[in-house]
C-alpha cells in the first residue's frame, strides 16, 4: 500500500521516436527531434522538441502539451461545477500562456502558467463576474494536473460575455 486512499487511475502512453534518420545521434544536429506519441485506440500525436531546441515547428512540443493540459483540466473541471451549480455555459475558450526558464547548464523548469478563459454564458443569477471568479476558483482547486506541479497557476478570467446581451 502507498498510504494513499481512494481511486486511482492509471494511463498509458507509447511514445517511440522516428527522427533517428541515417545517423541516428551520431551529432546533436544529426537526428530529427521527431516522434509520435500513441495512446491505444487513438490518431497518433506528432511530438517534437521546441524549435528552440531544433524541433519541427509544425508538430507538438511537451511543453506546449503541458501548458495545454492545464488549461483542458481547469476548463473540464470549470464545466462540472457550472453544470452542477445551475450555470449554463454556452461557449468556453482559454488562451493560456507558459513561461519556462533555462539554466546555463540546460535544464529547466516552467515558472508559471496563465489562464485566461473567457465563457459566455445563460443569463441569470449566477450570470455574474463574482460568482464565475468563484467557480473559477473552485475549478483551480480540483484540477489534477494545476495541483501536482510546483509553479504557480494563474486563472485570470476575461469579464463575463452573457448570451443575448450586447
């Protein structure tokens, strides 16, 4: 036993590297950054390194993926409670940013990200930018993922848009 009570989850995720080429790592410019990651019964995601770090601008880095994700858990835990509190939501957007620092020596760590969701919503008495902040705040605190990293999550919602008002 860990100690720890309650249900647990467990994901699986294949992630196999394609840009080995003809050198494979025979140099740090010789190989592609280049892979797939692969969950069972889904399209494969094509991953790559930042293109700081010479990867394909055009496919998916982990640490957009990363930023991503918080954003997806906060909004996903945003729509529950708006559903369960009597809210209706009729669109959900995030433009979320990331900040990453790296050290001299190469490694790094993210310093923080940034959500700024916008809903429009039914109007109501709930239909207000308190009690949407409120909401927000509870959504922090459940997400799993805002909860098992080491670095600040700012939620920084965008006033409230109601539906059929101008």
């Amino acid at each position: 036993m860990n100690g720890m009570s309650g249900a647990t989850h467990d994901y699986a995720v294949e992630v196999t590297w394609t840009g080995a080429g003809e050198a494979g790592t025979a140099s740090y410019t010789a190989y592609s950054r280049d892979h797939d990651v692969v969950l069972a019964g889904k399209p494969p995601l094509p991953g790559t390194s930042d293109p700081a770090f010479r990867g394909d601008p055009g496919r998916y880095s982990p640490e957009e993926l990363f930023v991503a994700s918080l954003s997806q858990c906060h909004m996903l835990w945003f729509l529950h409670l708006a559903a369960t509190s009597g809210l209706v939501v009729r669109e959900y957007a995030d433009s979320a940013t990331g900040t990453m620092r790296v050290e001299s020596r190469g490694e790094g760590q993210f310093t923080d990200v940034t959500l700024h969701p916008r809903i429009v919503a039914d109007d109501g008495e709930l239909a207000s930018d308190e009690q949407i902040a409120a909401l927000h705040h509870k959504a922090h605190a459940m997400c799993f993922i805002a909860r098992s990293v080491n670095f600040p999550v700012n939620v920084e919602p965008v006033p409230l848009a109601v539906a059929g008002r101008a």
